[in-house]
C-alpha cells in the first residue's frame, strides 16, 4: 500500500469524523468505508483512528487530572483560607448584626469553593477509575469505546468544576490563563 494514498485517507477520515459526533462517526465511517475499499484497508484505518482517538483521550485526561490536583486545587484552597481569614477578622472587629450582613457572600462563596474542589478532586480520581478500567480492555475498538463513554464524561464534568472556580478565585492567584484573557490575546 501506498503512503500517500494511506495518509490522505486517513486525512479524509479525520475530517469527516471532525464534523460528527464520535460514536454516530465510527458507525458512519463502517458504513462508507466498507462500501469504498477493502477489509484489509478498511481495518488498518479504523485502528489508526481509533488508536489515536484512545491515545488523546488518555492524555487529556492525564493532563486534566494533573492540573486539577497540582495547580487547581491548591490555589482554590489558598484563596478559600485568604477568604476564611477575612470573614475570621470582620467577625472579630464588627457588630454582630453588621458582620452577618457583610460576610454572608464571602461565607457563600468559601462553601461554593469548597463544593466545587470536591466535585473536581472526586471527579478526577473517578475519572481515573475508569481509564483503569479501559486500560484493561484488550480490543482496541471497545477500548476506545471505552475511553469515549466513560472517561470522557468526566472530563467534562471535572471543567465543569474548574470553569466555576476560574471565576471565583482571584485573578491574581489564578495559575492559567482565564478563558477571557485567551480570547483577547494578540
């Protein structure tokens, strides 16, 4: 077999699977390509395909679970004490009546941090119970299956988490870029 021919097939795969939804796409891909070319050509390009699909679905979640535990987390956690102690220190040199006043949105956004690190942290050790699951998988299509119905959800689950508390913590602290400053960058 040709190279070329190989690869710009593959390229031709790509973007019609680009426009489709992943699972819908493999079932479309069977069906036109078993109409269009051979088994054996036919089953050397599905596996390509759905051996990078697993492949960047495992690093992405990797990724994702990186950031979450070494940079999301610890920096929510940061601004949630910096929060913690304000509330501690109006408590302290305000009337009663007035601090409950005062603090309360200070108070709603330490529980809503708190909520959202738990469901980011739970997600991503979910998360990874699952990769494990699929790791185990021996055929490689049911493996990206796999990948595609159960880890990915947690994927969008655990952003999900991490885009609310990009807008809680404070710009200052914050260890990435924010959606909003990528979009105006020059």
């Amino acid at each position: 077999m040709d190279n070329n021919y190989f690869y710009e097939e593959i390229d031709q795969i790509y973007e019609f699977i680009s426009n489709v939804e992943y699972n819908k796409s493999i079932h479309e891909l069977e069906i036109l390509m078993k109409k269009d070319i051979n088994e054996y050509k036919f089953n050397k390009l599905l596996n390509y395909f759905i051996k990078n699909n697993k492949y960047s679905k495992k690093i992405e979640s990797r990724t994702l679970g990186d950031l979450v535990k070494n940079h999301i987390v610890p920096t929510s956690i940061r601004y949630q004490s910096t929060l913690s102690e304000n509330v501690n220190r109006l408590k302290k040199v305000l009337e009663k009546d007035v601090y409950e006043k005062v603090s309360k949105e200070q108070i709603q956004m330490i529980v809503e941090i708190s909520q959202l690190v738990s469901d980011a942290l739970n997600g991503v050790n979910e998360m990874i119970e699952a990769r494990k699951v699929a790791n185990k998988i021996e055929n490689l299509r049911k493996k990206s299956l796999a990948y595609c119905d159960k880890v990915k959800p947690y994927l969008e689950k655990i952003r999900y988490s991490v885009d609310k508390l990009e807008l809680l913590v404070d710009n200052e602290i914050w260890p990435l870029a924010k959606y909003r400053e990528i979009l105006y960058i020059r």
